[in-house]
C-alpha cells in the first residue's frame, strides 16, 4: 500500500510569453514523495521553484511535463483538494471582511454545514488569540494578526494535508514562536504538512523531512534527524548542509 | 450550493463596500429625487423629465458601478492572491466564476430596486407639483410628501450608517449602500400611506411603480451583460484594457451593437414607451428581457472557459 499523500515524478514547468515562446523554466524534472504524517520541508533560494512546485501540487499551474498525484488523483480533482488547507505565501484575504466573516466565508468554500462552520470558526479564533478582533475588518490588521486569520481559515475544514506557504514571512519572534507551535501540534496529531521557507532555523525546529531545490533542480534532501546526526555543528545543521548542497 | 453563496456574497459585500459605489448609490438616487425641482421642464408630461432621469441613473452609474464592481472583483482577486486561495480548495473555477458574476448582479440588482423605488416617487412628485400648479397658478412651490420622504430617508441612511460606524464599528460604505436602498421602499411607502390631501385626480404612487417595473426590469438586464462580459474580461486582462474594451462594447451597443455578442441598447431602453400613459405589457418586455439573458449565459460560459484555462500564479 501507498503511504504517500504527494507523488511527484519527473515535473518540468516552463513559464511562457503571450506568443507561447519560453520564458523561464522553472522546474527542470523533478521527483519527491510526502508521506502521510510527515512535516515536509521543501527549502531553496528564490527563484529555485519552491512556489511553483506548490501551485502546481494545489492545481493552480499546469504542469509542462512529468506526473504529480495529491492524495492518489490529479491535483485539480476536487476529492483530493477537498482533503487540504492551503495557507499562501502573503495573507491573501478580502479586506473588507471581518476575521469572524472570513473564517466562516472559506468554512462555506470547503462545504461546511452552518452550524459546525460557527462551532470550528469560534473554536479557532479562540486559539489563534482573535476572539477579542474577530469583528473587526482584517483590512486593519497587523501582518502577524492577519497570518493568523489565515492560519485559521486553512485550518477551518480539519485538512488531512496543510500546504504552508513561507508561514513565518514577515513575522516578529514571538509570533514565529506561536506559528512552530501550532505546527507542530498539528503534526503531533496526526496532520501532513508540506511546507516551504527561507526561515532554517525554523524549519530544522519543525520539519521531519526536507528537499532541497535551487534553479529547478533537486540538490538534497533526506531527514532532519539524518542531517543533524551527520553534521558537525548540530544547532546549523540545517543551514550547513543548505548551503553545500546550493553551491554544490 | 454553500459554496456558491460564500462566494456570491462575499461578492456582493465587497461590491457594496467599496466608496465608490457609495458615491455613485448617493449621486444616482440624488439625481432622481431632485428631479421635481425642475417642474418647469415636463417635456410634455408631468414625471416625465423625473422618469428619465431613473432610467438614466440606473443606466449610467449601475453600468459604471456594475463594471468597477466585476472587473474589481475578478480582477483584483486573481492578481491579489485571493482566487489562488478559493481555488486551491475544492472549489471548481467555472462555480467560482459564476458566483462572483451572481453577486455583482445581487448588488446591481439592489440598486436598480432603490432607483425604481426612488423614480415612483419623483415621478409622482413631478406629476403632484404639476397638478397642484395647474390648480393653484404659478409660483406653487409643494412638491407634496415624497420630495420630504425621499431626500429625508437618503440623508438619513448616511447618518445611521455613521453613527453605526461609530459605535459598532460596522462599515461605512457597506452599510450606507444598504440603509440607502432599504430606504427608498420605505419612503415610497411612506409617501403612499400618507398621501391624504393629494390632489383627487393623482394617480398614486403604487400604480406609478408597478407601471416602471418591467421596463426597469429589462433595462436593468441589458445592463447585467456587462457586468458577465467584465467579468469574462477580467479572467485573463488586466484592469486598464479590459475597462478599455467594455467602454467600448457600450459604446458600441449604443451605436453599432454586434448581434449574438452585444446587446442593443436601443431594445433595452424602453422609457418612450411608457410616454403619453401608456404602459409596457410583460409580453412585450419579457422577449427583450429573455435576449438580455441569453448574452448573460453566453458571457458567463466563456468566463467560466477562460478561467478554467487560465494559470493562475
């Protein structure tokens, strides 16, 4: 039986101009496997195809070349993106909606029934700290509060994957401290999390599993617990092997 | 179906909370309820220059309203980042389309309701100020109830809507738009009930409003293909060039219209037929109505298509 819950292999992406003529290839084949449970950590520089891997996992890109499966079927099938919370690199919510109106708007997108929408939005404003704002319009929010409306909003359905994207970007440390924390309880209780970051403190804190992109390419990756046990410097494990593996 | 409410909805609380189409709610009920004052300018008929200038606000500021509001709404969704965010849930492209279209036309839908509410009772002003004038010589200056009710209940919706910004926080915009709308019945309503005195041979006001109903009613769908063809637009360009093209599909519907493609103005604009006490048939207003919502269909098909093609990064 196949534990995995994304299986891509052999992706290629190629962006192009309004003329279809190649504009930059973003993924250049492509292979990686997350399985159920893990905290998976897909790292690189900008530009190395981090984002477009991820778009292409929620059904957003076309993929050139190659197979990706979510959850067994094609990304843009409905059943598999049913099974997923998605938080995107910016706080992407309709400013003119309150915390409250925007948890129970994407409580409404994922199927939610009325009533267990009001029950999971309460509950989890409660747990993101935002009872005492959630009437008040997130348009207004600092970019910590307005992380956490997110975080909140991906979280509304009980996804079996959450796809996080650069979660700690832009936050104090603090709330990157809450932002670890609630991953890894998530992950204590049984959730998949794929995730991408330039934050490699947070994610050797965080992460099971990490795969290492730069220019479209894999260059690493295998376990945490793999690299810290093999590094010389275990607090910078992660960031040592980071950068070998880029300027290899 | 939940879906496709959270969606229409949100469409439609951001449609009414941007300033914009607070201005335009204000500007366009405004235009209507002063219309009286000029009772010198009948054109021939008491309430005439007050009925045209109804159909006029729904047709000039519902169409910018109703354009701003689907360009802004796809648009900025899908270069902000939101639409990613709808549609990386189950959430299939051609539902996310058609919702949005829906709660534009919801929020157009509540202004064309306002305006026509608004132009009963200027109408019945207009033909008030004229009948008292007829009787009472030059210089009458009454207006009846409705001028009072009419500007008194949309000044009013402004200032509930700050004192509710003001002690509940609640949206300024948003709630404007409403208590605006909301009021227009209400004053009409007014006015009705309390219409002891008017003159013996005034029609009333309910009469007045059921016989503006299906021509506002086809107008108001003449108007809704643009708010589908912005929104087919706004899938694939950018705000400056697809606000070009539908300014120019208006444009071109008034002058040069392309069948099976862009409604003809001409067939949706049915004030004249209501001139000299005549009143437009249901069979004569549905035909235009029902080619009104064939464009609408076709439009939102080929947003839909577009949008399901479409990358969205």
């Amino acid at each position: 039986m196949n534990d995995n819950i994304i299986e891509i292999t052999g992706l290629v992406k190629t962006f192009r101009d309004f003329w279809f003529r190649p504009l930059a290839a973003a993924l250049k084949g492509i292979d990686l496997q997350v399985a159920k449970g893990d905290v998976f950590g897909l790292l690189g520089p900008n530009g190395s195809g981090k984002s477009t891997t991820i778009k292409i996992v929620l059904g957003l890109l076309k993929p050139t070349a190659g197979k990706v499966s979510l959850f067994g079927l094609p990304p843009r099938d409905r059943r598999a993106r049913a099974r997923l919370g998605y938080l995107p690199e910016l706080s992407y919510l309709h400013p003119f909606l309150t915390a409250r109106e925007t948890v129970r708007y994407y409580a409404g997108l994922s199927g939610l029934d009325r009533r267990t929408a009001h029950v999971r939005t309460d509950q989890l404003l409660e747990q993101m700290g935002l009872a005492a704002n959630s009437n008040r319009a997130v348009g207004g929010f600092s970019k910590g509060m307005a992380r956490k409306v997110a975080f909140a909003a991906a979280l509304v359905a009980k996804p079996e994957l959450l796809v996080l994207d650069e979660p700690t970007s832009g936050l104090d440390p603090l709330a990157t401290r809450d932002v670890k924390e609630l991953i890894r309880s998530l992950a204590a209780d049984g959730m998949t999390v794929l995730v991408t970051s330039h934050q490699l403190f947070d994610m050797q804190d965080v992460c099971s599993r990490v795969t290492i992109l730069s220019q479209g390419q894999v260059v690493g990756g295998g376990t945490v617990a793999d690299i810290v046990a093999k590094s010389a410097d275990p607090r910078h494990a992660l960031e040592d092997y980071f950068a070998a593996s880029v300027q290899a | 179906m939940r879906r496709f409410l959270a969606l229409a909805r949100t469409a439609a609380v951001e449609s009414l909370a941007e300033p914009l189409t607070a201005v335009l709610f204000l500007s366009g009920l405004a235009t209507v309820h002063l219309a009286p004052v000029f009772h010198y300018h009948q054109f021939g008929e008491a309430g005439r220059l007050a009925r045209e200038c109804g159909f006029s606000a729904l047709l000039v500021f519902g169409l910018i309203f109703a354009t701003a509001a689907a360009l802004h709404t796809i648009g900025r969704e899908l270069e902000s980042g939101t639409a990613a965010a709808t549609l990386a849930l189950a959430v299939p492209r051609s539902l996310f389309f058609v919702a949005k279209v829906t709660g534009v036309l919801a929020a157009l839908s509540l202004f064309a309701a306002a305006v026509a509410c608004a132009t009963a009772l200027s109408q019945g002003n207009s033909a008030i100020a004229s009948l008292l004038q007829s009787e009472h010589g030059e210089g009458t200056q009454s207006w009846g109830p409705g001028l009072a009710c009419g500007v008194g209940f949309t000044l009013v919706a402004f200032a509930l809507a700050a004192a509710a910004n003001r002690f509940w926080r609640m949206r300024f915009c948003l709630s404007a738009c409403l208590l605006l709308a909301l009021g227009q019945p209400f004053a009409l309503l007014l006015a009705w009930v309390t219409g002891i005195g008017l003159p013996a041979s005034f029609v009333g006001f309910g009469p007045l409003f059921a016989r503006l109903l299906p021509p506002f009613v086809v107008l108001l769908v003449g108007c809704s293909v643009f708010v589908a063809l912005a929104g087919a637009l706004a899938t694939r360009l950018k705000g400056a060039p697809a606000t070009a093209i539908v300014a120019l599909a208006i444009v071109a519907s008034f002058v040069r219209p392309i069948r099976f493609l862009l409604p003809d103005i001409n067939h949706f604009w049915l004030v004249d037929r209501l001139a000299g006490g005549a009143v437009l048939p249901w069979s004569e207003a549905c035909p235009a109505f029902g080619a009104g919502l064939l464009l609408i269909i076709l439009w939102l098909l080929t947003g839909a298509l577009l949008l399901s093609r479409r990358e969205i990064s």
